[in-house]
C-alpha cells in the first residue's frame, strides 16, 4: 500500500511539472510578436536598428518572466517535492 | 619609452594573478571534492561545510565560494585596468578603462538622470558581478548565480534601495504611494511591491538554471547517441562519447555567454529603472526648497 502511495506521489509531481510548464505557450506568443514588431520597425527605419535589437531584447527577457515561474516550479517539483513529499508520507504513516 | 620600474611589473603581476588564481582555485576545489560517478546528475550547489548558527545553521556551499572567487577576480581586474594610469600617452588597458566607464556614464546618465550619477560604479559592479558569474559555468564550474540565494541577495539590495528612494520624499507619502491610483488598490499595490525583487530574482536565476540544466540533458543524450551508433565496437573505442566533444560548447556559447551577459544587462537596466522610477525627483526637489525657505 506504501509503495502505490509513493508511486502516486511521484507520478502526481512530474504530472505537476509538465503541466506547470504549459505556461511556455504564453512568453512563446508574446516573444513572437514582439520580434516581430521590432522586424517591422526595423524594415521601416533601417537606422535605428541598435536601440531597437536592444530594447527588443530587454521586453523579451521581461516577457520570458511569467515562463521561467513555471520552470522553477517545474524544477521544484522535479528535483525538490519528490523528496519532501515522501518524507512527510513515511513520517505521517510512521514508519 | 622608458622602461617600466619593478615596482610597476611586480604589481601587474600580482594583479594578473588575482585574476586567474581564484578561477583555479575553484577548479582544483571543484576537482577535490566531486565524487567520482558514472552517471549525468544534475544536483544543487555542493555543500562544503556547515557552520552551527542559534537559529539556523549557516550552510557554506559551492555557490558561495564561487562568488568570492568572482569579487576577487574583478577586483584585481579593476586593479589592473587602472594600474599607472597617465594624461598622455595612456596604454591600451587606460583607454579600455576609460571606454567602460565612458560606456556605463552614458548609459546610467540616460537612463536614470543627472540625479543619479552616483550610481555607475553600483550599477558597473552588479553588471561584472552577474556576467562574470555566468561565464564561469565556461570553465566547468558551478555558477553562483544558478543559485537562488545569490541572486536572491542582489535582488533584496536592489530592493532596498527602492525603498530607500520612496523613502526619500518622507514616510508619509511613501504610504501615500500605496493608494494610488484608488485608495482599495492598496493591497495589490502591497503585493506587487514585495513581487518586484522575487521576479528580479527569479528572472535571472531561471534562465541560468535552465541553461544548466539544458546543458546537462544534451550532454546525456549526446552519450547515449554515441553508445547507440559505436556500442558494437570493441573496448575502449566503444565507450568514447565522440558526439560530446564539441556540440555542447555551441549551445553554451548561447547558454552561457549571449545569456548570461543578456540577463546581468537586464538586472543592472531594471535596477536602473525601478530606483529611478520609485523616486519622485520633482517633489523632493519642491520639499527641498520649502525646507530651506522655512528655515530662513
């Protein structure tokens, strides 16, 4: 019964981690269209493309944020939960 | 050309090898105390000792080590860029010198206002601090900032100077700043206020993080390929993961380098932005003038 406990544990986790890293889709869309707005810009003043490659690289680092929630909690419960979880399971069954 | 004095050569040195001897310190430390394995692990920053502290025993971990190794190393680069420095016929490492400060003088000028022209050498040390510590993963060895703790501490100095700079216009109108636009937004105002060094944080961390652990991953399949495609021979010439050498260094040249300089420009800009947007320059400056009539 322990073991069917951990097993669900485990699985519960790493479903977790791959539904955590869903959130990919929104920083992909939004990064997307903020290169391609910077494309436009550029193909119409050629000139400022310094300032706008460097501004267009600061907003999606800024966009990639809410992403990079998700991968640390995906990492968290990768790496971290299993470990804690089954440890608070075996201190709470007693054995 | 005269000829350059002992003095003037034996300081170079010192300083040279304060830029390198760290980095090997931490290579031998990181050779000594890896345990042999045969398998790709992807751990946290190795622990090196633990210090018992009343509330909560002080951990001294690889991270921190690495860190220190990074402020020494920039500080003996600093030292050495502005070693002998001279009006005229100034040497190649006075106008690099010159150029960087030139560079981070504009930038900070810009972006933040005269005001603040007393920030570049923060703003400069916070830069090298992050990159320098990215490109260390080039070297083979744990990056400081791949650990949440670190970055974790410049983001929580960041935001104190935030708050230092609200602060600046009287606690009064700091508290004011919390009801604005509407007096009920104040509660979210709170959270996005403490939201602000968490995402600093967590920004930079994730993307090195990630990087690693990217890195780790391609190196693994990298191995089974090759044991896949060179199993059937005999000996040693099986076992050699010819696929590993090379392919990995192409995506940390992107991981690492383009990343890791990308995310210490980022977290120097936001600081910039956040410190000159938090503090309400025109308002101090009426305050300021009110005072001195008063006091006349």
């Amino acid at each position: 019964m322990l073991e069917l406990a951990i097993g669900i544990l485990l699985g519960g986790c790493a479903l977790g981690a791959g539904c955590a890293m869903i959130a990919g889709i929104g920083p992909g869309i939004g990064e997307g269209n903020a290169v391609a707005a910077a494309c436009e810009a550029i193909g119409r003043q050629p000139e400022c493309k310094g300032s706008v490659t460097s501004t267009m690289l600061m907003g999606c680092a800024i966009a990639e944020t809410t992403g990079l929630y998700a991968l640390v909690i995906a990492i968290l419960l990768i790496f971290v939960a299993p470990n804690l979880l089954v440890n608070i399971l075996l201190k709470a069954v007693g054995a | 050309m005269k000829q350059k004095s002992f003095r003037f050569i034996a300081a170079d040195i010192l300083y040279i090898s304060m830029m390198i001897l760290p980095f090997l310190a931490a290579i031998v430390l990181k050779v000594l105390t890896t345990p042999l394995s045969n398998g790709v692990e992807i751990t946290g920053a190795r622990i090196f000792f633990t210090v018992p502290m009343p509330i909560q025993d002080l951990i001294i971990t690889e991270a921190q080590i690495n860190s220190l190794c990074v402020m020494i190393a920039l500080s003996g680069l600093c030292l050495f860029l502005t070693h002998g420095l001279k009006t005229r016929d100034v040497s190649i490492r006075q106008h690099l010198a010159e150029w960087i400060v030139e560079k981070v003088d504009k930038l900070v000028k810009e972006s933040m206002g005269d005001y603040f022209s007393g920030f570049v050498p923060f703003i400069i040390s916070i830069f090298g601090l992050s990159a320098f510590s990215s490109f260390m993963s080039l070297l083979g060895l744990f990056p400081p900032t791949s650990d949440i703790n670190i970055v974790g501490g410049w983001a929580l100095l960041v935001f104190f100077l935030i708050t230092y700079y609200k602060m600046k216009c009287g606690p009064l109108s700091y508290l004011k700043g919390f009801a604005q636009p509407v007096a009920f937004l104040a509660p979210i105002n709170f959270i996005s206020e403490f939201a602000t060094p968490i995402s600093m944080a967590f920004r930079h961390y994730g993307n090195v993080l990630s990087g690693s652990v990217i890195a780790v991953l391609i190196a693994t399949a990298l191995q089974g390929l090759s044991n896949l495609l060179l199993g059937w021979l005999p000996g040693f010439l099986g076992e050699f993961p010819f696929l590993q050498i090379g392919i990995p260094a192409i995506l940390s040249a992107y991981f690492d380098v383009f990343s890791g300089g990308l995310q210490a420009f980022i977290f120097a800009m936001l600081t910039m932005m956040y410190v000159s947007d938090g503090f309400a320059i025109d308002e101090y400056f009426a305050r300021k003038t009110a005072k001195q009539n008063i006091n006349k």
